[in-house]
C-alpha cells in the first residue's frame, strides 16, 4: 500500500473503532468538522473530502453506509486499474464491504478490518470468493509481468480450467487453485528475463539484490547503463531487483538512488565492516578499494551482505570508467518490511503553523504520518495531537535549539524518518537555519556524524505567525513589509536598532517576532518611539495572541497607545506604515490593511466601477 488509508468519520459514536482501525493500518482518523471534536484531519464537506482522497489515490475506510459512499464516490470513477481501495465499514464493525479496489488491497483490507472488529468482509471478487487469490494482485515481494493478461487467466479457471505452475510460489500452489500438470492456464514465476507464457501469466519474484560501487559525482545514466547491462549479461530481468545496495558513504550518492528510483525499488547501505565480512564470497576482491574504503569490494560486498548466507553471487563484478555493478540472488525475495542494510535517513523540517489541524498543511500532515520520530520543543509535540501517536518523542526545554537539531540530524544518520517539529513556518526565525548551519560546519569535534552528514532532507511549510495575525486583522501585508526579532540572544542590539531605522525610514509595515520576553521589557517600547519618529500616533497596531489555539486573541490599537505590558512571548506585533488604514463592514468589525493603490491604477476594476456609475447617473 503506497499511501496511508484514510478512516472517515461522521461522528464520535464512530471514533473508538476508527481508532482501531487507523492503528491496524497505519492511517490516519478524518472526521467531520460540526460532529467530530477531535481527528488527523477534520473536513466540511464529507462528499468533497471523500472526492479529494479519492483522486490522490489514498485508499478510503469509511465508517459510512455503503449506499452513501457509493453515491458520493460514483461521480469521480473512470479507469477501474488507478482506483484506490474504498472500504465501508458499519459503524459497529458487523460488516466490511470493499466497494472498490479489491484487487489493489480492498479485500486484503476489509478481512484485515474484519478479523478485528468480529464482523464479516463481504467479499465479492470471484477469483477471491472461489480460489481465495487474486491473479492480478499478488503479494509483496513480487510483480505481474503481464497483467492485461490476468482477467482471461482466472475467467478460463474460473470457467473450469486447470492450472498449471512453473516455478516456486508457495502463494499460488497454497491457494485454492485447481492444478494440474496439464493445466491449460500456466502460472510462471521466474527471476530471468524471459517472455510471458502465451496462456498465462508470468510472475518475477524480487530476489535480486543490485550492488553499486562508484565514484563520487559518477553521472546516473552511467550507473544505470551499467546496471542494465550487468543484469542482461547474467539473463535476468530488471523486474526481479529487490533492492539496490552499496557502502553507506553512498547513502547521499544520486547515482545509487537514482537506479533505485527507475527499478522501482529501494537504496540500503552497509557499513564497510559488514562487507569485509564478505570477502571470501568475492569474485574479484580488490586491496585498492580496502586501501580507500576499508573493504575488499562494495558492489559484490554489498550484493553478498544483501541476501546472506542462503544466497549466492549471480553475476561477478562488471565496471566502467566510473561504476561497478555486481547481482546477487536470495532464498526469499526482499519485501518492505523485510530489508537488509540501512536506509538513508530522512529528516523532515516541518512547520505546524500554530498548531491547530486546520491551520496544518496537509504535506506536513503527511511527512508526520510518515515519521518514526518526532523531535522538538515539547508544546510543539503537544499540538499534533492524534497525529503523534504510535511515533518515538524525543522532547526539548525552550533554549536547546542546537541540542534539538543535533539530536533530529543524528538519529535520521541512523536510517530514521525524522519530523523536526517547529511553530509557524520552519524557515522563519526557526530551526530550518540551522539545519543547514551545522551542515555548513559538519567537519571537526563539535561537527556532526557521517551518517549525519548524508541524509536527506526536506523542509516544508507552514503558516507563520505574521501570516496567521495579518489573515485575522485583515490585509496589512498588502504592499511592502519586513520581519524583525527584538530578541538580542542571538543579534547583537546594535545590529537591531540599526534595521529598526532602516525599516521606519523606509515606511515597511513590520512584524515583531519575540517581542518581549520575562527578562526583557524595553526593545519594544524603544521601537515603539522610533517609529512614532516617521508615522502617525494613529497607526495601527495588530496584537495577536495564541493565533489557531484556545485562547486566540487579536487587539487593534493605536501606536501611540501601545503598551508593552499588553505583549507577551506569545504575541506577534504587526505595525502598520502610514498607509495603512482601517475600515469597519457592517457587523460593526475593524479589519486593518495597507492599500497598494490599486485604485489610483488607470483601467483598475476600482477606476472601471467608478466611471460606469457616472455614466449610468449621466444617463439617468
């Protein structure tokens, strides 16, 4: 299953057994917003939100009518091989009923769903019903080669025909299939790149393990070549590439990754200890390579090191100027959860915004979901809610910014999927920096591990402050505007001061981030006064506070008035330029806004509306 399963939810009644049902299958709860108090996700519009899951292809358990998903999901269906999984599920778990997707992990699913609430998966799948197997489906670990073939193959067994089976596939000749060794209908299964049988099917079991060794910078399309020329000398099909292997100072090569990513299978690494190991299982050992890593070969080391003492080398050593390429087989094939070496290590970089689901974006939603580990500032975890569950915390005091990331990047260089979990936006007076700071000065005592140095790393964003308190107040970020912090930890107060001036001479509308703190009381009134130099008294001020949590509050008043008492460390202040203005709409509420002249623009919507009701009043 590529993507997390979706229980939908319309009412608490329901959520005890959807979290029975997220935790099985790792998804996540969707609930409806008016009736649901706390979810992963909460939504508006049930037959909008089912749509949208729908076409991102993420299965669908809906603890819903069948008749009311059915209606709601009709409209969106077209091509029955791209449709994910959709699964109804009776509020009381006594019926399990795979809609659609049967063969995409439908049934697997509804008996899965089933096996735990007690109830029934009404199963309607012929082949599934008859031979309990799904020809076009088969498990983890291996591939269809000919799937357009498969609706003919089990009509004609389900017609009566015999089947008959070439080669090892414990799934197939375990399954209620009727065989024979004249059976009409063949089932092959085979590592070697040969052509499907004309009456049935042919299945590649992924047993090979692809080990890579090249240079660094070495081009992909070098690495690939190579790779595919190494496979077709030994005769076997890239189809049966379970697993892409090298030394993990590769773990950041994109040569190997990107092999990986075009068979369709994933990158492991060993350490250089492991494939020493194996040097007396090597065709072609090699002290130059010891003498530069510390092992006697990295593509045949790392192949043999890949499927163990059960499996053997299939095809030695092949190499260009750049790459090497070796093929191991295994006893078993290689399945997601049954991986050898270590993986690169990821470290997401999330901003929450913050921190209620609505204000969360769904990607961040998605890169937590995906995390093994969660790291930040212990609030921060706090404000996931549901989404934090089943994931190892690793929680910081405030002011141990650089032990946080540290720790993050650390334990993503051991193969984890990490979330560093910040505020707002990560990027914005938050820890993105300083993953990248530490990065930039990883050499030396106080740098970071090698594993650390070679993961992969993905930052995405979230509503800042500025964004959530302008959103509330209006449009005051309509023209220019700038961000300053008047926290001088980490910038010296002179430095401060001097973009303050800056910033009031240039008339910016400006957030203040860290304003004020216990300690620290007088920056803000010291820019206050500064900028009562070069705008009005009357300038609005947005005081926003605990902006998307209990508690929100948002004041407007005069810069003359402001008054650092009314701040505290969690408040954003937005001063607007001379500019800016407010207006009131008649419910008797004060929205704030810096005008960008748009209607002083010759030939603007406001200019056009101005001129037509002159014209109409002239007529008149």
């Amino acid at each position: 299953m590529s993507q997390q399963p979706a229980i939908v939810i319309l009412s608490d009644k329901a959520r005890p057994l959807a979290d029975i049902i997220a935790a099985a299958l790792g998804g996540s709860v969707h609930g409806l917003s008016r009736r649901v108090g706390v979810a992963d996700v909460r939504f508006e519009d049930t037959g909008a939100h089912l749509a949208e899951l729908f076409a991102a292809g993420r299965p669908i358990v809906a603890l819903m009518a069948a008749g009311a998903v059915i209606r709601l999901i009709a409209p969106h269906l077209s091509d029955k091989t791209g449709e994910p999984p959709v699964i109804s599920v009776a509020e009381d778990g006594s019926a399990v009923v795979p809609l659609l997707g049967g063969h995409h992990g439908a049934n697997d699913m509804a008996r899965k769903i089933a096996g735990l609430t007690g109830g029934m998966a009404a199963v309607t799948t012929a082949g599934d019903v008859r031979f309990g197997i799904a020809l076009d489906a088969p498990p983890e670990g291996f591939s269809l080669a000919n799937p357009q073939a498969a609706k003919q193959a089990m009509a004609d067994l389900v017609g009566g025909a015999a089947a008959r089976l070439e080669g090892e596939a414990p799934w197939l000749s375990q399954a209620r299939l009727p065989l024979s060794d004249e059976g009409a209908v063949v089932l092959m299964t085979s590592d070697r790149d040969v052509a499907a049988p004309a009456d049935g099917l042919l299945y590649h079991p992924k047993t090979l393990a692809l080990g890579i060794g090249c240079e660094r910078g070495c081009d992909a399309d070098e690495a690939w070549d190579l790779a595919m020329e190494t496979l077709k000398a030994a005769g076997l099909s890239p189809a049966s590439v379970g697993v892409v292997v090298s030394l993990d100072v590769k773990a950041d090569e994109a040569a190997v990754h990107a092999v990986a990513e075009r068979l369709g299978c994933p990158a492991r690494f060993f350490d250089a200890a492991t494939l020493e190991a194996e040097t007396p299982r090597l065709a072609h050992p090699s002290d130059v390579v010891f003498a530069e890593v510390g092992c006697h070969g990295v593509s045949e080391g790392a192949a043999l090191a890949a499927v163990g003492a059960s499996g053997a080398l299939v095809q030695a050593k092949r190499k260009t100027r750049r790459a090497t390429c070796a093929i191991a087989c295994a006893a078993q094939p290689f399945t997601p959860t049954h991986l050898p070496g270590r993986g690169r290590g990821k470290l997401y970089v999330v901003g929450i915004g913050p921190g209620s689901d609505g204000w969360r974006s769904p990607e961040v939603s998605d890169l937590v979901r995906a995390s093994t580990d969660l790291v930040g500032y212990s609030l921060y975890l706090d404000l996931l809610g549901p989404l934090a569950r089943g994931k190892t915390r690793h929680d910081f005091d405030l002011g141990k910014e650089e032990a946080r990331v540290r720790h993050a990047m650390e334990l993503a260089g051991e193969g984890r999927d990490v979330a560093l979990v910040c505020s707002g936006d990560a990027g914005i007076y938050a820890m993105a920096t300083l993953v990248f700071e530490l990065l930039d000065k990883a050499e030396g005592e106080e740098g970071l591990s090698d594993g650390a140095r070679r993961i992969a790393i993905q930052c995405s964003p979230g509503i800042s402050a500025l964004q959530g308190a302008a959103a509330r107040a209006g449009a005051p970020l309509g023209h220019d505007f700038c961000t300053i912090s008047l926290s001088d930890l980490l910038t010296p107060w002179e430095d401060i001061q001097r973009r303050l001036k800056a910033a009031a001479e240039g008339d910016f509308v400006i957030a203040f981030y860290n304003p004020v703190s216990m300690k620290r009381r007088t920056q803000l009134a010291y820019a206050r006064d500064r900028l009562l130099e070069h705008r009005p008294a009357d300038t609005p001020v947005i005081l926003a506070t605990n902006l998307g949590r209990p508690g929100e509050l948002v004041r407007v008043v005069p810069l003359g008035s402001l008054d650092v008492d009314d701040v505290d460390m969690l408040t954003v202040v937005i001063v607007g330029s001379s500019n800016t203005t407010t207006v009131r709409t008649g419910d008797g509420r004060q929205w704030v806004y810096t005008p960008r002249g748009y209607a002083r623009k010759q030939g603007s919507a406001m200019t056009r509306q101005g001129s037509g009701q002159a014209i109409a009043g002239a007529a008149e």
